[in-house]
C-alpha cells in the first residue's frame, strides 16, 4: 500500500512560503522561487547578524572618540591608558557610561590623564 505524505508535505509547505511572506513578484507565491527566495533570505538574515556585530563595535568606538575628545585626549591614548591602570571595561560599557553616567566617565577620563 502506497503512502501518502499530503499532510506533511503540505505543512512544510506551508511553513517555507510563511517565509516568503512579503517577497516580491513571483518569489513569494511559485514553490521553485520561494524555495531559492528563502535560502537566500535566510542566508543574509546569518551574515547579518554577524555584521550587526562589527556595527555596534563601530559606533561604541565613535561614541567613546567623541566624549572623549570633548575632555582633550585622543581614543587611542584613552584606551591604552584604561590598558596600563589596569581597568578592564569593554566598549559597550564605556560608551554607556560616556552617554547615560558622565561623572562616572570623566572620572575614568581623569585616573586616565593621570596614568
């Protein structure tokens, strides 16, 4: 007796062209399309959110340059200051306390200064 895999078939499907959603011209609506469509959606969708990575670096980066430049030293030389007295905050956390906490950053700025 044959067996038939309509439910399943129909469900997987179902599940790729939920996908497709909102794709344009017939990548949304033709199997062969939307399968191609989806893979390469789904494969942008990975590498973006490796990029998203490198992004966010790079504006923590020019947060922390442009506060502290305000306070008459350079990035590279705040950074390597932060190195020799032995303060071990990453960038996400130092561009937070330049934006939400400014004491607590000039302060950094100062034992910078002072190294």
């Amino acid at each position: 007796m044959r067996v038939k895999s309509v439910v399943y078939t129909r469900q997987k499907k179902k599940k790729i062209f939920r996908f497709a959603k909102g794709s344009y011209a017939a990548k949304k609506n033709r199997w062969r399309m939307v399968i191609q469509q989806v893979e390469k959606s789904l494969s942008y969708a990975y590498t973006g959110r490796k990029d998203n990575k490198a992004n966010f670096r790079t504006l923590w980066i020019v947060r922390l340059n442009a506060a502290v430049r305000e306070e008459g030293i350079s990035y590279n030389r705040f950074i390597a200051g932060l190195r020799k007295a032995n303060i071990l905050i990453d960038r996400k956390m130092l561009a937070e306390m330049a934006v939400n906490d400014n004491p607590a950053f000039k302060q950094l700025i100062e034992i910078v200064k002072a190294v």
